[in-house]
C-alpha cells in the first residue's frame, strides 16, 4: 500500500519543521529531561502492514495511553461491573482534578482520568500482588506487542512515586469513599508502574490493533476482546481520551485516540488501522501538539474518520 | 431492503410492552399535557429508502434537536468563527446549568447545552429581525425534510417564554460577560421558537439525512454542507448530543445523537442512514428511555456503530 | 467628646495622601463618572454627638449598604420565616456569583450577598406596587437618619437596569426554583432603585445608629428593632458583610460592617457608636479601600473591638 | 457570683431531658464508641471563678478544638506570615472539603477547616521532629490549663491515622501545590495526635481563658499573646468556627467558638467569661447540638453577645 507510506511520509515531512514545539510535562521531573526534538508516526493497518516515519523505534514514557491495556484487563476481569466503581461521562475538567470525586462522592467520571486509571488498577489488583499485578499489565503489552522487549522504565517510575503527590490524593479520596479495595500504596504501586511503561511508536501502534480489527490481532489471528468490547472501548477513547481537548480531538481528528503526558497519543482507525505518534512538547490541555497536528493531517489525507466520508 | 424493515419493525414490537415509561418533561407545562403512550421509529436510508414503525407521523416538539439545524446555520453564516463564541467540549453538567458559564466567563462549553445554543440563535439572528430568524430556521428545516408542512407549535412556544426562567438567567448571564450582541428578548424569542418546532419522526429523519450522506440531500441531490462539516457536526452530536449522558450513549449505541426533552433523539450512521425515534417519556439524565432503547436495539441489529463493526 | 474627635481628625490626616487610591466600580456605568479624590468620616456615639472629617456632606450611591435596611424591613414583615428564603452562611464567592445558588437550589447563602438581597426585595414588595415598595424603603432610610432630603439617584437607578444582565440572570435563576413570589421586573425594579439611593456620610452613620444603641434610635428614644434583633443584623453584617473579604474585615477592624461598591461602608460598634466611611476607589474584592483602611486605624485608635480590648 | 452558677444551672437543667440527642461522629470509629449520654458545662470568668454543671471532669476527644490552640502557637512562631499559607476568609463548604483547596491552588481558605490546619501544624513542625512538635503542643494546652495530666488518646490518634483517608488526601493535594514543607507523614502525625487530645470541659475552660482576656491568663498572671492576637483569634473563631454553620452559631449565641467532632465547643465571651460545653451527639453540619443549644441559652440568659447588649 504505497500511498499510505506516502501519506505517512507526508505528514512528518509537513511538520517537520515544527519538530520541537509544545512544552516537555515538567510535574514527573524524569519526563523533563527528555530531548524534546523527537517526532515519530507509525500506522499498521488491519491486514498487518506498517507504515513508519521519524523516530518510531525509540521508546518513550506511554503514560495515560497505558489506562487502554488496563481498561481491557479490568473489562476482562469483571466485565460492566466495573461501571459500578468508574463512570463513562467526559469529565469536563482537568486530567487531574480532585473537584469532580467530590461532587460525585468517589466516583471517577471515566476510566482516563487519573482517578478513574487507579481505580481501574485496583481491579487489576484483585487476587494479586501489586508486583504480580504489574507483571500481568506489562506481559499482556508485550503479547498485543508481540515484542518481549517492552519494558517499565525505572526512573520515570521512581519520579512518579517521590512527586505523585496529587494522584496520593486522589487514591486517598476514593479510600476515603471506600472506592479501593486494596491498600493506597499498593494500588499507586500498580498505577505508577504502568504509566512509566516505555514503548517505541512501532510498538505501540501493534499493541493497539486489536482495537482498529474488532478486537482481534491480524498478525496472529487471536482474539483480544469481542468486537462489542473493542467498539466500546473505541467509544470511552473517542469521549474521553484527551482529558479536556476530547470535544477538540474529535473535532479536528474524527477518530478514537488516548494521548499520554508523555507526548504519544495511540489513535483507532476502525476497519482500517491503529496509529501511533510521539512528539515530547505537550499544548496547552497537556496533550502532543505535534501529534495531534500529525493525527488531524493524517486523518485528512487517508479521509479517515469514524463519523463519514 | 426488506431487512431493514424488519429490523425496525422487531425493535418495535420487542419494546412495545415498555411504551410509556419514563417521566415527561415537566419543566415546560406544554409538554406535560402529551400522551405519554406514544413511540416511533423512522429510519432513511442515503439511498433514500424510509422504513417506520408505530408512530411516525405524529408531530411532537423537538426541541434541543432543533440546535442541531441552528448549529448548521451559524456555521454556514460564520464558519469557525463560531467557535469563539462558544466551546466543543462536552459539559459534564446538566443541559441547563450555569455554574460551567461563571466559571468559564460566559463561554458555553458547547452549542448543544441549553447556553451554547442562545449564544448560536444570537449567531443566527445576526442582520435579521427575530421574525425574519425564526422564519428562516423553519425554511431550512422544511428545505430539508422536503416537507412545507412543517411548523412551530405556538402552544409550547407561549409556554416555553411564560416559564423558561432558567434560559432567561443563562442569557442574561452571556449579555453581562458581552457574549451575546442582541438584546436578550430578542434572542431568546429565537430560541424559544426554534425549539418549539414540531416534527414527525418520519419528517425528522429526512431533515436529518445530509448528515449520514457527507453532507449532500440524496433525496433531490442538493448539497446543504461540505462532507467534512457534516462529520464534524456528527463529531459533536457524539460528543455533547446528550447532555451528561453522552458518554452512555456513545458506549451503548455508538452513533452520533441529538436528543431533545419532548422525547425524540436524531441519529445518524454515517454513510448509511438517517434515523429518527420518539417516545415522551425520559430517563433521568433528560433523554427519551424508550428511544434510548430502541437506538441500542437499532444499533445492535443492523452492526451500525462508528467505532468499529 | 474631643477625643473621638481627635481620632477622626488623626484618621483623616494619616490617610489624606492617599486619597484617590483604588479603582472605581465599572460595571454600574454611572458610578465610573464618580470623582475619585474624595473621603469621608463620620461616627455617631450613642449619646447622640457627631463627629466628622472630610467630605461628609456629599451624597454618594450608598448601594449595596441599602441592603442593611430593606433586610431590617423585611424581618419586620415575616421574622424568621425569612430564613426559608434565604441563608445565614457567609458565601466563599464574589457578590454577584450564580454558582453557589446552583447548588443550593436556588436559595441565596445569605441576605447581602446580591441574590440574597434580591430576594428580600421580594419580601419587602408583598402587598405592594413596586413604587410603594421602593417608597416605603426611602420613607424608613428617611425616617432613621431624620433627614427628608434622602433621595433615589434616578441616573444611577436607569444605570444599573440597563446594564444589571448578572442581576437579571441572579432573578430568573430563583425564579425558576420557585424562590420570588413577584414578578422579576417588580423584584428588580425596587431593588434597582434601593441600590440607588444616595446618602451622606453624616446620614449614613445617623441611620445605622440603631444597630449600635440596642436597637433604638437614641437621638429621639424611638425604638426600631428589639436589642436582640439589632445584635442579629450585626453578626450578619460582620459574617457577609464585606462578600469574600469579610473574614479580612473581622481579623482587621473587628467590628460589624456593610460595604457598598459606591465605596461607602456602614459599621457598627455596639454600644459605642455607628461610623460610616466613604472613598469611591475599591479594592481587589470590591470593598473601598480608603474605607477599609480608615475603619482599621479608628478601631486600633479607639481600642474598639467586639472582640475583646 | 451566685447569679452566673444559676445560669449555669438552669441551663443544664432546661436540656438535661434533651441528652443523648444528636448523631455521634463514626467516621473515626473511635469516636463511635463514647458513650453518647454525657453534656457538660464549665465558665471560668477573666476573674477566675470557675461555674460548671453535668459532666465537667470527663475527657473527652477535643479533636477540632486544639486547632485555637496550635494557630495560637503558629502565630507566634511566624506571626502574619502565616497568612500566606492560610487564608482567613470562611469556607463555604465542609471542614474536610477539597473542592476549594483546587480552586484556590493548594492555600486552605481558613486554619481550621483541616486543611489550613494540617497547614498550621506544617508550621509548628519547623525545625522540629513531629514527636518534639506534638510535645510542644502538649505542653502548651496544659500550660494553659494549668493541668499536667492533660495527654493525647492514643486510640482515637491511632483511630484517625487509621482512618483519615481524607486528611491524606488534603495534606498530599497541598504537597502538591509545595504548600507543605515537611513530609506528608510528619505533617499529618503531628495533626493526628493534637486532635487526639483529650480534656475535660473544666481543663478547656481554663485553657481558652486567655482569649478572654485579653491575651493574659488571669490564674497566674502570665501573658500568653498580645491584647490584639486574642481579638484576632476570637474573630477567626467567629468567622470560622464552626465550619458551614459559622453564621448560624454567630446568628443564634453571638459569641465567637470552635467545635469539635468529639461534641465539645469552647467559646469566647470578651472580657467575662470562657466557657466549654460538651455532649457528643453531632447536629447535621457537625457541631454538638446540645452544646450549640447550651450556649445559645447560655448567651441569652448571661446577655453575653460580641453584638451588643
């Protein structure tokens, strides 16, 4: 398929003048060391074929993009019970905010934001040890990956746990609520960990692709999820993946996507491909700015997107 | 399309015995006085086919349906502009709330919340009298649906303006923050008339269908907006259509909505079909329970879901 | 009562370089012609002397200390009955916020804040055109201060009903939960036009003297209020009295007052004196700042204090 | 002074078939199993006399109460430097609420809502070891009671460290927002433990006397603050006392207070009198609702008010 390679080629060479723009996240000092010149677009369509560009094989901190892979672990675990514990509503409000689990007494409004993710990890807990619990997230990656390289980065990991302060509040809060059923310590145990896992935009783009495929791997033919599950968990990254910039995303771009502070956001073309991009500098709602530049482009030029031709 | 037909008709007659559930607006003493036992299904294909079940002949008030037609307008008036005057993020806040508008300094969060669809009727009203504005909003929609037959029901309307205390503080409140350029009266007489117009499903369902065929009218050929503006206002239908439930709506139907509190949603499958439900009774979030219902059913059936088959 | 005097005088003169300081209220367009450069002190012991200094004379829109008196009127009318109405709870918001009565359905947190004031309108006009309402509140302004030539300014009343959306909005919104009896236009009207009344300095302190003295009117033994109502008022005043700066006041001056963004204030030193301040220049939260500063230099001089000496 | 005994007395008597009224505080389980039948009073005049009825010499948990005594200690440590960590403006929501502290960046809106109090203790702390900290804080509040056997619960502080979930939350949002400078864990042992104390209403009689007057402990002579702070103080009491019923308690006794989850209020009368009341059964808003009864009767009947005679 030539002419998604030079779509794909396209977009990074039409942006690659502004390689470098957005500000680094600055609240996990280890994501600010990161050489903000860094930009990467990889695509893999249903049918297996990858079509790259840029720096998509070096790994970078997926942060947030990493709640996708719980979020379908926990659906696996306990199926719609988990919406019993998170909501599926937008949150109107910052990634991070505290003021909507008050208002709806510990209830997060969505598995993407902060509060929502640790939730989420607390079911993944059940039965586990928080290190076993991490051990399943990260071998699960590698499975959707088929890449046994993937790894957590330690450093970042440690960054987030001596500064994660907000989110020690936010887990606080919904104990407080008796939303977590497992100590605080253990459930930030599993929730830092995951956030600090690193993967490269290729790997990234392979992992996501049972979400474009109807919930199955094309490479190897296994299913992930029914195709029901991964429709709906397209849908929650459609409403909800880009914190406070969803309405835009969806505006601009027209596909499913969940970015991550750490500058990558993994998008869902259904029936077509999974996208994965990364570029450091963050705009003002704290999403990729050259990512999000490169989805809008890429979304012109192949006419994807999920609401019409 | 003999199967269409008995997919609508089996949605119908496996929701029939749950005709009347749900509560009625009660807000605006008009829409009270409706028989509650009353539902519809049309759906029209972009090849122009119509397949209806029960009551689809029945006008009722379509209310917040109607911005979906307003929004058409202003964009067509001012383009992107608009988005200065109002934001396309979804409220996470009831469609009547003005704590979002303090907070926001009289920005509405999006043009289908009760604030961002003044603040769209000022738009409209722009170089016109109120009578002129409500005129041409009801010219377009009869344009549309094909349909001359088409009006306002100057009952609710009347109703609407003696007890819409809460539109007339969201207005005032946009005037103070020098968001609205006409007088109040004048924008809410827009507004009030605008969404007192009364529809069938059937004439809903074609007014509808440039949004499912990229922006063109199948029926007589006719473009009303480019393809790329019709996925982006089905981009905000998913996203903010239904209020603080439109996180449960894209997770349960995955088709872009816009309900209204006399118990109609507009839906529309993109590249397939334009679809119009209506049953007066409402859930708790404001949306009509047995359209919600009969949309999931609909959804279900025919394998129609933007995130994916 | 030389010393008293002394006092006054000392106040003025420390304070007489910086005069002017502040910015004057915008958003009533006729109170921004006001002319800044002026300042005024005058306090009323409870034997009846008066002391003064500066421009105590000059008739200033005493605005939002009107709301002192129609809340004295209105708890002569219904008593307690008027807490169903309205809080006792000091705000945590600006004066004209909406937010707060979102979430409290309606119910204004107490009478000084903007809605909560409105609603005592409301009480006032039972029974009543609005005229006679607005009459009877001169005629009791009159009436405590002795002096027939209070007067409404109409340029400062026409002002503020052309350009009060936030107090438009503020009505409405109780209207909506049911919490005015009288039509909004009435409601506004009278409380437009207590807004507007202008007083002097020398009036203004003479009016309040009721509060300090136990409820009488010591120049002529007439009673106003029971002793126990006259403290009520006060604690009220020093709870709300300064909107989001009250606390500031109690910690500063330690003495019950009402702030007016016309940049007067009234405060009462029970069983010692009423004072009231004027300078049109206000600070970050609205309340005069020349004012404010003159009241903390009396009270440190004085030694008087509710809270201890 | 016989006639104060009698008071004393016969308020006692009036509510003594009122006991047990009220809900006990169960969200620091410790709390829930004191026995509910208990009501006491003790006033010590600035004269020394010491008037007491009912359960005078029970300890009880003074929980909130202590935070008088550690802003007491902080301010003499930093003095008004304090207020740039703290504000002084009531909160308009619940003692444990974290919706302001977002709004406001990480600065509680007062010290004794618990987050400007965990603030307070951050301040007391400095340059010591939270044991040392807890020490010092001790040793004040029996210096002030002239009482050594004053101590800490150590259940109700290990209760609460157990349990205080939402405390954590508050002390890590502050962190957060770098308005902590020692260690969560420090901060929160050293508030844990102050609000463990235990006394009697006697002990805290004594103890809040020099807020009486006039910062001096009249017992032994001693000066424990400036005529000044003891105002200041007295007016935060007033102020924000008594978390979202601070302006119904000014309304009703009119004297300044601080409550305490454990059902104990000590309050100010300037110049006359310091008085402890307790009974642990808890009004909606989470004040002694025998003690708010007490002390409303006991202000009405002495005449005691900071608002007048």
């Amino acid at each position: 398929m030539a002419d998604l390679q030079a779509i794909v080629d396209s977009v990074y060479y039409d942006l690659s003048d502004r390689i470098g723009e957005g500000k680094l996240a600055d609240y996990i000092p280890e994501l600010a060391t990161v050489d903000p010149k860094q930009f990467g677009i990889a695509l893999v369509t249903v049918d297996g074929q990858t079509h790259a560009a840029g720096d998509t094989e070096t790994a970078f901190s997926i942060q947030s993009i990493s709640k996708v892979f719980t979020l379908t672990l926990a659906l696996g675990k306990i199926g719609d019970g988990l919406w019993k514990r998170v909501g599926r509503e937008p949150s109107g409000n910052a990634f991070n905010s505290i003021v909507q689990l008050e208002q709806e007494k510990g209830k997060p409004r969505n598995p993407f934001i902060n509060a929502g993710a640790i939730a989420v990890a607390d079911v993944v807990l059940a039965g586990h040890l928080p290190k076993e619990a991490i051990g399943e997230i990260v071998q699960f990656i590698r499975h959707l990956a088929d890449d046994e390289s993937i790894a957590i980065d330690q450093n970042v990991a440690r960054s987030e746990t001596q500064t994660g302060y907000r989110n020690v509040a936010l887990a606080n809060f919904m104990k407080a609520f008796r939303n977590l059923d497992h100590p605080v310590e253990h459930v930030l145990g599993v929730y830092f960990h995951h956030c600090a896992i690193a993967m490269s935009c290729r790997q990234l783009a392979h992992a996501g692709l049972y979400l474009a495929s109807a919930g199955r791997n094309p490479l190897n033919g296994g299913s992930v999820v029914s195709a029901s599950r991964a429709r709906r968990i397209n849908a929650l990254m459609l409403m909800c993946g880009h914190y406070d910039g969803s309405g835009d995303f969806a505006y601009r771009v027209g596909l499913p996507g969940k970015s991550g502070v750490g500058g990558g956001i993994l998008a869902t073309a259904p029936g077509k491909a999974s996208i994965a991009v990364w570029s450091p500098g963050l705009n003002e709602v704290g999403n990729s700015q050259l990512g999000s530049a490169a989805l809008e482009l890429l979304a012109q030029r192949t006419g994807w997107s999920v609401f019409g031709q």
